[in-house]
C-alpha cells in the first residue's frame, strides 16, 4: 500500500487496516514456520505498511 493511499484514509479505516495487516503478518508468520510459505519477503512487506500505517496514525495524534 502507498503512503498516498494510507493519508487519505480515516481514523476508523486506519485502525481497520492496521488490525487486518497485523492478523495478515501473524498469519504468514505461522505459515513461514511451518515451511509453507512462497515468498518470505511478503513478511518485509508487511511490516513496512503496519509502521506507515502507525507513523501516519502518530502524525495525527501529534497534530490534533
């Protein structure tokens, strides 16, 4: 997900996404141990959109 994409949601819909996105890492997490999973950099992937999501949720608090 682009930072674009990620600053022109709401408050609701960033928590929304932040809960899905770490629900998503714990699920490859779980598959990455049991040797399942296709492509370990999609773990790298994630995290980067959980910390936009949080630096934009961050930026936000710090305004208001």
């Amino acid at each position: 997900m682009k930072a674009k994409e990620i600053v022109n949601l709401s408050d609701e819909e960033l928590e929304a996404k932040l809960k899905e996105l770490k629900s998503e890492l714990f699920n490859l997490r779980f598959r990455q141990a049991g040797r399942q999973l296709d492509n370990p950099m999609s773990i790298n992937l994630i995290k980067k959109d959980i910390a936009r999501v949080n630096t934009v949720i961050r930026a936000r608090q710090l305004k208001a």
